[in-house]
C-alpha cells in the first residue's frame, strides 16, 4: 500500500471508532455483504480471518484491512461476482435434484390393505 491509501484507510479507522479486530457481522456490514457471504467469500479465498480459527471458532477480521477491501472496486466487483456464481450454482443443483425426483413420478398404489381394512373386514365375518 502506499503512504497515500495507508494514511486514507488509518483516517476512515479512526473516523469510524472501530476496533482492531471485526467479527463476521462488523465486516459484513463494512464490507456491504450479508453476513451469510462472508463464508462464501472466505471458501472462495477472497477473505482471509485472522490466526488460524477452527472450522467452528469464530472469525475475526483486521479492520484495516476490511477499510482497504473496502474501498477496492476491483476486489468489491470479483467478491460480488463470487457470490452471485455461489447461489446461481446452488439453484441449479437444487433445479437438477427436483428434476430427478419428479422423473421418478408418484408412488405407486399398494395393494395390501391397510391395518383398519382387515379389522373391518374381520368384524363382518363375525
């Protein structure tokens, strides 16, 4: 970064009273995502949290560097991009699953009777 953006990005930081560290909401609402994006765009490596969290700990974030991320048209267009591939690839596995259960067609009619059915018949034999 330059001395330029590293000043513009300190600047915003301060302006904005945030802490060092952002969690999964904080970023989200910096970064303009819904927080449910944020794991897509850290599966596709476009977001990066800090240390090295288990699959189930928490995840924080640098706030300056959600400020630089933020401010990057290029990154904000490629992470939005992400994103939309994300879900469209999501609807079309569900389109396929449901195509494949109708191709399959209703169950078919039984033959047995039903539990009710034969205590029904018994009565009138008796």
């Amino acid at each position: 970064m330059t001395d330029d953006v590293m000043q513009a990005v300190m600047t915003t930081w301060v302006a904005k009273g945030l802490p060092a560290r952002l969690d999964v909401a904080a970023t989200a609402k910096l970064l303009g995502f819904a927080e449910s994006d944020i794991q897509i765009l850290m599966a596709v490596g476009k977001l990066t949290p800090l240390g090295d969290p288990a699959p189930n700990a928490p995840k924080w974030f640098a706030a300056v560097e959600m400020i630089r991320l933020a401010a990057d048209k290029d990154w904000l267009h490629k992470a939005t991009k992400e994103i939309s591939k994300y879900w469209r690839l999501k609807r079309g596995r569900r389109v396929i699953l449901l195509d494949a259960k109708a191709s399959f067609g209703p169950a078919p009619a039984s033959n047995q009777t039903s539990c009710s059915e034969r205590s029904e018949q018994s009565r009138k034999l008796l």
